[in-house]
C-alpha cells in the first residue's frame, strides 16, 4: 500500500473498521468474522498471512489462521493468554534456513483484559524504518480488533457464567450453591471480601437472619455451622456505616447491591450484598454479573424462605436447618414411608367448645387471643422435646416423636412424649391464670383452671408430608387410637396405651411420674377393650 504513513492508518482503520461493522450486522460468529477480516488485513498491511488465537462464543480456545505457514502458527502463539506483552517483532525460519520470515505479534488487550494474540507474518523486515512501519499499521489493525474480539469473549463468558450461577443456585442446598457462586465470582472478579446477608422478609429482620462471610472466595464464616458475633454486631449495627465494618473489610471502598428488584418494594428486600475488590473498581462486566446474581439471589432467596417456613412449622430450628442443609431431604425425608414404632400424642384444651362458647361469649378476639398463643406454646414445647409437629385441628395438636431422622431409640420417643404432655399441661394451666380465666369458667360451671386432656401411643403409620395443606401428619389405625385414648382421658390427664407404658416403665422415675392402670374401655373403630394407665406425677 503506498501513500505515507498517517494515510494508511487512516486507510486501514476505515476498511477494518467497516469490515467488522458488517460481520456485527450479520451476526457472524468468530470463526466466520476473521474469515473475512484476515485476508483484507493481509492485503493492506502488506503481511502474507495472518493468524488470531482468542476464545470462540463457546470459550474454546482455538487459533484461526490465513494465508501462509497455516501449520506452524500455534508454536509463535503465547501458552499463557493472561500473559500480556507489547507488541514486538521475531525472525524466524519458515522451511528451509535460506527461508527466513518476519513475525508481528500483537496482543489484542481491552480494558486491561488479554483476550487474544494477533501475528502477522511478512517476508523478512531488515530495515529499521520499515519494522516500524510495519509495527506501526499492524497496530491499527489490532486495535480495531481489540473490541471487536473482547466483545465476543465477553458475551460468552457472561452467558457462561449466568449459567454457572444458575445450576449451582438451582442446588437444593443454598449454602453450597452459594459457596460455590461466590468462588467462581471471587476468581473471575478479583472479590476479595464478599458479605452475603438474609432474611425472610416475613419476619422481622433479626429474629431469622443469615449470612455467610466470605476472603478471597473462601467461606469463613456462616450463621448457622460457624457464626462470628463480630459481624453479627455489624449486622445489628448497620452495614451501611462504614466504621462498623472496618473489622472484617479491609481499607478501601465497600460497594454495597440490596438484594431486590425493580418492581419489588423496599420491604421485599431480601438481603444485602457488600463486596470489595482488588482491583482499583468493578469492573462493568463484574457488576453486570453481580446485577444477574441479585436477581436470580431474590427469587431463590424467596423459594428457599417459603421451603423454610413450611418446614419451621413442623419441625424444631435445629431440624430444620439439618434439614435444609441434606441433600434430597424432601424426597428422603418428607416423602410418606412406613415407621413401625411411631409414638404419638393428642393433646386438647379440655371443653374448649363450652370454654369458647359460654365462657368467653363466642367473642373472637377473647377466642384468638386464647387459641392462638397456646397453639404456638404447645408447638414450641413439642419441638423442644424432639417433637414434630402433626395436624392442627381447632384446639387439638398432634405431635410425633423422632422424626423426622429417626435416630433416637423407642424409649427415648415415649418419654420425650411423656414430658411434652406434662409441660403442654403446666403451661395450660399458667396460662389460665395469666388470662384470668378462672372466673368466667367457673361461672359456666367449668374447672377453675384451663386444663388439658392428653393420649400417648405407639405403633405402626405411614408418615409423612401432605402437600395439598403443607401437613406433616402420620395415619393408620394405631393412629386413631391414639386419639380414642385422649378423647377418654379426662380434665387434666395424660393417658397411656399399655404397649408404650410397658416400653418405658422401668424408666418413669427418672420423669418423677408414675403409672396407674385404667380401666379398659371400648372406642370407635377399636376391635376389643382399650387398656392404658394414667401418667400421674409422684
């Protein structure tokens, strides 16, 4: 090409700039790009052939060469694509000794990012003026394909990791889904401290709120297997102020994304993001991913605190947070299976329609505020007996004992049943009392106290989670005796069926309880006579 020198430049820039306009309009992939950008380049540097190694739009990475000494361009290309280095010029021999040739090679770097290689190959260059004319036209050249090679890197790395932040979220166990996010993010990024704090936005913020910490991708520490009351006190405090983590960030800017969306209000955020990098800023494709991340972060943040609080009304916290860190527990777990030695309590707030109906004058706020809080009491005192939490009907709860793991023995399960009942039965009648009660059923010709009638049992049942309601429950006949036995238990007693009283009955003392047979009865849907005893307190 004659002309001088700032003429070609212009020249070149202009043709290539043109030619990669057109290969964008028709959505070419790389492959196709260069094959149409490599021979004009040749043609108006004068080079007699071209070659570029980068990654594809599937992130291989593979060279894509034109013209001559196609066989031999991978052994002038650079192993290390991270490596980068200015652009220079080598002599090598093409086939013979006498057949010397000219190698330009020019890394192609964008935003401080090596995305590729570009050699030119020309006949031997001796003159020092032409070697850097020659430096200086093949440097338009990759110029112009710098963008155009780091814009198609780019594409498919965010695509690639869109993707990978999908499948590891998509992990039944958020911990090691996110785990696995932020290391992949912490590499590609440079994130050398990432705090991930959340929350059920149905709950006030404090009373179930989670983070996990994490230096250089590495987990360091998370609020259920390893909290830290440092950042706890951060959290508390407000992670906004600065000077409250100064403990846990190094000097430097804290960049800060709420977990949220556009079309979500502020008391729908899910959570809080706070990041620093090592580089001097986030990069925009860095924060375009941490955008991508929030966005997939709030919905599974609010599938992950739906599963919890269906499984916090069954089942105890410390369950719930074994459970949710099991692989496959839902299949494993929740799913109906047979248990020969379920135990069982029905446990119900003695004439509570009389209690309800004549005491407290049928009026629903006195109802509620009788019902509710002792519903929630009785779950809490099954759960801190090993206890899961069955059917609720009305004022009559079921729990079960040793589910959901089952790895307690049978006794175990009978006497954690025991000492239920009889907590559910002191909490009732304190309860009573809290509420002044006492009055008003004894005016209907009721016990002065509230009181609670309970049944213990064991046997065969299938148990396990009805997803029509979100129910644990377990069924069979063994069940419906169970509540024959309480609907015959009365004011203030806790029977029994022989079955589970012989099972425990050389260790009831150290409940402070004994046992005094009952006498047998018959009951619905029972083939024979009902023996149990009553659970009376030494």
């Amino acid at each position: 090409m004659s002309g001088n020198i700032s003429e070609i430049q212009v020249t070149i820039f202009e043709e290539i700039d043109e030619l990669i306009e057109g290969c964008r309009k028709d959505s070419l992939s790389l492959k196709e790009a260069l094959e149409r950008i490599l021979p004009k380049a040749c043609e108006l540097t004068g080079a007699i052939g071209a070659a570029v190694k980068a990654h594809d739009e599937k992130l291989e990475l593979k060279v894509f060469p034109y013209g001559e000494w196609k066989e031999s361009w991978e052994k002038c290309m650079p192993d290390d694509m991270n490596c980068r280095t200015d652009q220079r010029i080598t002599n090598t021999m093409h086939k013979k000794p006498t057949d010397v040739r000219s190698l330009v090679i020019c890394p192609l770097d964008c935003v401080d990012i090596v995305v590729g290689t570009l050699v030119f190959v020309f006949p031997t260059l001796h003159k020092s003026e032409k070697i850097e004319e020659t430096k200086t036209i093949t440097k338009t050249v990759s110029e112009q394909l710098d963008n155009y090679v780091h814009a198609i890197f780019m594409t498919a790395k965010k695509q690639w990791l869109k993707t990978e932040i999908a499948n590891f979220l998509n992990n039944r166990i958020f911990g090691e889904g996110a785990d696995k996010t932020i290391t992949l993010l912490s590499k590609e990024f440079g994130l050398n401290r990432f705090l991930l704090v959340y929350w059920d936005p149905d709950v006030d913020i404090g009373r179930n709120l989670l983070y996990r910490f994490y230096v250089d991708g590495e987990l360091i520490n998370d609020s259920t297997e390893n909290p830290s009351d440092i950042i706890q006190s951060i959290i508390e405090l407000g992670i906004h102020n600065r000077e409250n983590t100064n403990e846990i960030f190094e000097d430097g800017e804290i960049i800060i994304f709420p977990i949220t969306t556009a079309m979500s209000r502020e008391k729908d955020r899910a959570g809080d993001i706070l990041l620093q990098t090592s580089a001097p800023r986030l990069s925009p494709e860095a924060h375009d991913i941490i955008e991508h991340l929030i966005q997939f972060l709030f919905q599974r943040l609010i599938d992950l605190n739906r599963e919890r609080r269906i499984l916090s009304g069954i089942f105890s916290p410390k369950d719930t947070a074994r459970l949710m860190r099991e692989t496959g527990y839902w299949n494993n777990r929740l799913s109906p299976r047979r248990e020969e030695n379920t135990v069982s309590l029905f446990t119900d707030i003695c004439s509570s329609t009389a209690v309800s109906e004549k005491a407290l004058g049928e009026d629903p706020e006195k109802i509620w505020g009788l019902l509710d809080p002792w519903l929630l009491s009785a779950r809490d005192i099954i759960f801190k007996h090993q206890g899961t939490l069955g059917d609720i009907s009305a004022d009559r709860v079921l729990g079960l004992f040793g589910f959901p793991f089952l790895e307690s023995s049978v006794e175990e399960r009978i006497i954690n049943a025991i000492r239920t009942a009889l907590e559910i039965a002191d909490f009732t009648k304190s309860f009573g009392e809290r509420l002044n009660i006492g009055p008003d059923l004894k005016r209907v010709g009721l016990p002065k106290f509230l009181q609670v009638s309970s049944g213990i049992n064991i046997g065969p049942a299938a148990a396990g989670l009805l997803n029509a309601n979100n129910t644990y429950t377990a069924l069979s006949s063994d069940m419906n005796l169970t509540a024959r036995i309480q609907d015959k238990a009365g004011h203030g007693q806790i029977l029994i069926s022989k079955r589970a009283a012989e099972i425990v009955r050389d260790n009831i003392e150290e409940i402070g309880v004994s046992f005094v047979e009952f006498e047998p009865f018959e009951a619905k849907n029972v083939h024979g006579l009902v023996h149990c005893y009553s659970v009376e307190r030494i």
